[in-house]
C-alpha cells in the first residue's frame, strides 16, 4: 500500500493526511507541498513510476491527488495501466 499526501503551500501541514493514511496501512507514503494544479509534482511522477499490478494507491480525498477532474482522471488512467489502483479514505 502507497499513500499519497499533497497540501498547496509550505504553511499548510501534511500530518493530518499521513496519520490517516499511516492508520490505513500504507507502508510508503510520497507527499509534497505543491498546488493541485501544477502538474510538475515530482514525488507524484515518482509514485506512478514505481507502480506495479497489485498494488494500491491511498489517497485522503480525491483533491488531494488533483484538483482538476481531467487530470484526476489522467492520473487513474496511469495507475489503472499499470495495473494498481486508487483508493480515497473518504
């Protein structure tokens, strides 16, 4: 299991997301302070690179992965490729 983590500014906190996410089990969790918007998210590229079938991508809500629902449906798209998936925790 993988968690994904992402607040839009370096004032805003992340422990919020990693403790649920560590409370569902993931055992890596890839987190960055970046907009939703912007596509450059480097630990985001470096999760979907690193997916293999099987494996499983937790995320808090879903505009925590994208805040655009073409780009949320983009990156299911590479997750589902590679034969992993995607779950939000609420």
């Amino acid at each position: 299991k993988y968690g994904y983590a992402r607040v839009s500014t370096e004032a805003q906190d992340l422990t919020a997301q990693i403790d649920r996410l560590q409370t569902a089990g993931c055992q890596r969790i890839f987190f960055e302070k970046r907009s939703g918007k912007d596509a450059n998210r480097p630990q985001l590229k470096r999760l979907l690179r690193g997916l293999r079938p099987g494996d499983v991508v937790y995320a808090v809500v879903s505009d925590r992965v994208a805040r655009d629902p073409f780009d949320l449906l983009s990156i299911l798209r590479t997750v589902t490729a590679a034969g992993a998936g995607l779950r939000l925790l609420d």
